[in-house]
C-alpha cells in the first residue's frame, strides 16, 4: 500500500494537471458554448444548422484526441525517464500526422458541405444555414490540428499554465467578435451564422499564432527545436507509434461518428429536437470536463509512473482515479439537473421546445454515472497503460453495434421522444463500465511501451 506522502502526491499532482485541463476543456466547449448561446437567439433553424454543421468539427477534434492521446502515451513516458529528445520527436510526430489530417477533414468538409449536412435535417433552410456555416469554419480545422498538438503534448509533460491562459484569450476573441458579427454591432454588418463561423476562424488562429510565439520565446520550453529534431524520427519509431495510437483514433473516432449517426437520429424527431440535442450535449459537456481534467491528469500520473518503471503504483493511482470519479458523478448529476430549468430559460425557444429541453437535461443527468465510469477505465487508465487495443475492439463493439442500433430503434420501431430514447442508448455505457473493471483488476493492461524505443534514441 501506498503511504500518506505518496498519497498527497498524486493528489496534488492530480490538482496541478488536472484544473488545467478543465479550463482547457472548458474554454475548448466554452468557443461553442458562445456559438450555441448567440445563434440560439437567432432560431431554432439556425441553432440546429449550427449544430449539423459542428459535428463534423467534432468527429474531427475526437479523432485527433485519440491519436495526440494514443502518441501521449510515449510522450508522458519518454517525460518520467527525462528524454526531452523523445518529446521532441513525438510532437513532431502530432504535428506531421494531424497537419495531413486537418486538411484532408477541411477539403472534405468544404466540398461536400450540403451532403454533409443533410445527414442530419431535411429541412432546406436547415441546410442553407449549415452550408454557410460549415464552408467557412472548415478553414479553422489546420490552426486547430497544430494547436491541439501543442496543448495534449503540454499535458505530458505537465506544463499548462500559459497554454490554458492562451485558449482563454481565444475565447474571449471568440466571444467579442462573434457579439459584433452575428448581430452587426458596432458598424460590423449583420452576418448570422456566417458571423459566427468568421469570429471561431479567427480565434483558431489567433490561438495558433500565441501558443506558438510562446514556446520559440522562451529558450528553456522542452518543445523548442528545429524542425530537423522535430521530424528527425525513423520509421520505425513511427510505427512504433502508430501501433500505440492508431487505434485509440479508431476508437474515438468511432465513437465521435457513433455520436454523430445518434445525432441524425435524434434529427428525425424534427428540428426542436435537433436544437435541443445541440444544448443538451453542450451543457453535459461543460460539465463533463471535471472528468476530462480527472482522466487526462489520471493517464499522465500513469504515465509518467510507468515511465519509472513503478507498475504497483501506476494500477494504484488508476484505483484512486475511480473513487474521485464516483465522488464526482453524485455532484455533477444534482447539478445538472438543478441547472436544466435555468438553462431552459436562457433560450428564444417556444414552450413546448423548452420544455422538452429541462426533460432531455434531466435524463442526461441520469446518464452521467454509467458515461463517466466507463470513460475513466478506458481513457484515464486502461488506454494510458498502452492496452489500446483491448480499448478500441470495446468502443467499436458497443458504439457502432449498440448504442446506434439502438438509437434508430427507439426513433423508428418505438417512436420514443428524445429523452427516452438517450436513455435507452446510454444502456451501451453500462456494458463499457462493466467489462472494463475485471480488465483493470486483471492489471494486463499495464505496459511499459517506453522501455521499446530506447534504442531509437
């Protein structure tokens, strides 16, 4: 058993990773918060238009997580036994990998723009609006890909303070501009959703341009090097790599497309529950990003345990990571449902919409639990062990062969409304929590993946 010291350790590690990632995470959803906020004011139209178009942003940001998460595996590792040099090469291997995949995203994006969005709603002006929307922002998606390299390889090696300060300034640029150009004040002309599409751009790249200017001015920053130490790894250890993260991108890409198929769904029910599924899954996410901040501080303590070798304290920090998260899911299901009123209230929607909208916060409340239980076995701790693999076979399964099954089945067969119907999808989170306990009791999913690629350095 661990001793008291060992104990205040990794809580207070646990403190000083975890908070940023919260802000990170926060700020992160906080830019489509604003977006959600602002454009509901508009419509229930042009919130839903919104939301069709961002699931693409969001399959996008998943599968990058998966692959930064997956590669962060090396990162936090390489950073507990002291290569600076194997840090360096990882990030270069993010920026290499997530440049290519950011704009094969935005040319797709771009070009099949009105596809894309008749997915999710057959209404014409629906689409109008999301096509606008979407043709714009896409643009966004490369500034995004490098920034997300910069701030997931930042996690690794616990250094957070001044990223987390540069994507608060890029929320706040998000939200003055997006005040000036959707509504037209203060001389901006009045542009609706393509305002808004213009103001995440510049906020993307204002981010980009920050975090950047950052790390080349400070000439002690672990991710200062040129670009020849940057790309200067083999192919080997690419593969290597790749090995590790690939399928944590199969994962969370699956499970961001499975989100996304459950949105369309959800999308047949009409347009009120197509803006009201957009709100609900913000506000969830905002809360959810307590448990992004518990699980990204659990994989790096991990990590960076493994990384020294210490597998008996790594399987009990993963130990610790549970009790805090089902400490949490008390708290945040009494605030959620606390909230699902106020929230309601904020937004331009007819009664019946509004209402329908405090019944779907409060079923997702319920859901919490189930959710978050099986998102700290699988990305705070089974993935940060390196059992990627165990991982990605459990999320495509229960994703793709549960959970959207399931969705159309309530929509189509039982003609449940959206609350029930989320409920009832949720069911594949269970089973998620369920399997992953005896595989964590199991420890298989310990690896020390550094120790391989010694000799690459």
């Amino acid at each position: 058993m661990q001793n008291i010291a060992d104990n205040k350790l990794f809580y207070r590690k646990m403190i000083f990773i975890g908070i940023p990632v919260v802000f990170q995470n926060l700020i992160s959803i906080g830019l489509n918060l604003i977006d959600t906020l602002m454009i509901g004011l508009l419509g229930e139209q042009e919130l839903a238009a919104v939301g069709a178009a961002n699931q693409v942003y969001f399959i996008f940001t998943v599968s990058l997580f998966g692959l930064y998460s997956g590669a962060a595996v090396y990162t936090a590792q390489y950073w507990g036994a002291k290569d600076i040099s194997g840090v360096r090469k990882m990030l270069g291997i993010d920026y290499a990998v997530g440049m290519v995949f950011a704009t094969a995203v935005s040319i797709i994006a771009f070009c099949f723009a009105p596809h894309i969005i008749q997915l999710f709603s057959k209404d014409p002006a629906v689409i109008d609006l999301g096509v606008q929307y979407i043709r714009i922002a896409c643009f966004s998606y490369i500034f995004s890909g490098i920034s997300s390299a910069i701030s997931y390889n930042s996690r690794a090696i616990q250094n957070l303070k001044v990223p987390t300060m540069i994507n608060a300034a890029a929320l706040c640029v998000n939200a003055v501009l997006n005040t000036f150009l959707i509504f037209g004040i203060a001389g901006f002309p009045e542009l609706g959703v393509r305002g808004a599409a213009i103001a995440t751009l510049i906020a993307r790249i204002f981010e980009f341009c920050a975090l950047l200017t950052f790390i080349y001015t400070r000439s002690s920053h672990p991710f200062k090097t040129g670009l020849k130490e940057l790309f200067s790894f083999d192919k080997a250890h690419f593969i290597r790599v790749m090995k590790t993260a690939v399928p944590v991108v199969f994962t969370e890409g699956s499970w961001a497309l499975s989100v996304a198929l459950i949105f369309a769904a959800y999308g047949m029910l009409g347009t009120s529950a197509l803006a009201v599924s957009q709100v609900a899954s913000v506000i969830c996410e905002m809360l959810q990003s307590v448990y992004f901040g518990v699980g990204n501080a659990t994989a790096m303590l991990i990590g960076e345990t493994l990384g020294q070798g210490d597998k008996e304290t790594a399987y009990l920090n993963g130990k610790k990571a549970v009790r805090i998260t089902w400490c949490l899911n008390i708290i945040m299901t009494i605030v959620m449902v606390i909230l699902a009123k106020p929230v309601a209230g904020v937004y331009n929607f007819t009664g019946e919409t509004n209402k329908l909208l405090v019944i779907t916060l409060i079923a997702m409340a319920i859901t919490i639990t189930p959710k978050m239980l099986a998102y700290i076995y699988l990305v705070g701790i089974l993935r940060a062990g390196g059992d990627t693999l165990f991982c990605m076979k459990l999320e495509l399964v229960i994703n793709m062969f549960v959970q959207v099954p399931v969705a159309y089945f309530a929509v189509l067969v039982l003609h449940a409304s959206l609350p029930v119907a989320m409920l009832l999808v949720e069911s594949g989170s269970l089973i998620k929590a369920a399997i992953c306990y005896p595989r964590y009791k199991s420890r298989k999913w310990i690896n020390i993946v550094a120790e391989a690629t010694a000799e690459s350095h």
